[in-house]
C-alpha cells in the first residue's frame, strides 16, 4: 500500500506542476476532476457530481463555492426540484476542460512508459482486483 500512496503522491505532483505551467495554479486537482466531468455534459446536479468523485457534500460545497467564486462554473436552483442543485461550466470552465484532458492524456502516458500492452492490461486487471478486495468490506 506504500507503494500505491508513493505513486499517488507523484502523480498529484506531476497534475499540480502541469496545472501550474498551464496557468492554473490556483486549481487542485479536486477542482480538476469536477471540471472533467463536465467533458462530455453540459448539466449535472449536485449529488450526480458529488458521487463521481467521490466527495462528501461538505467537501463537495466547498471546492464548488471556489469554482464558483473563480467564475468556473455556475450553480442554480433546479426549477423542478427546489432542493437540488444544478452544476454547469461558464466559458472559463468550458476553456479549461483540454488543458485538463492534455494534462490527463499525457500523465496516462507517462504512467505506461516502459509497460508492454500486455503489462498494462495485467497491471489494470490487478489494481482493480485490489479495489474490490476493499469494497467487500
């Protein structure tokens, strides 16, 4: 498990430094996968954006009131449903999300170099092996 928090930690370095060169340095990589999420979705409410990264919804408020205070994104009240929230990108948002997918292309890269195919396919088999070991619980 040392090992799996070592290269966690390595590859949050490698997102925050890609973030920084690319201009965003005040985005952490929680503020990185919301605004992801919104890839290939123009709308999602609250607890939808809450179970994706799986945040609680009092980390979640936080990092959303920030996205929105930084003009990221935009919160409004779900005309059907008083109580829900719904999450949209503004243009800011929007133009962030292939800064995001490069930096996400390349980290996928870089965690392969040296990896066969067939190594890959091993190593994805077995961490996700692993991930069920501790959801059985």
């Amino acid at each position: 498990m040392s090992i799996i928090s070592k290269i966690k930690r390595s590859m949050d370095g490698y997102i925050l430094d890609e973030l920084k060169k690319a201009g965003y340095p005040e985005l952490s990589i929680s503020h990185g996968m919301i605004l992801i999420n919104f890839h290939n979705k123009d709308v999602m409410n609250y607890k939808e954006l809450s179970k994706r990264i799986s945040k609680s919804p009092q980390t979640m408020t936080t990092l959303v009131r920030k996205l929105e205070q930084s003009g990221y994104i935009l919160l409004q009240v779900d005309k059907f449903d008083k109580r829900n929230k719904l999450v949209s990108l503004t243009n800011k948002g929007k133009d962030f999300i292939p800064v995001m997918m490069t930096i996400s292309k390349n980290l996928y890269k870089k965690q392969y170099v040296g990896f066969s195919q067939e190594e890959q396919t091993i190593i994805k088999q077995l961490l996700a092996k692993l991930e069920e070991n501790f959801k059985e619980q």
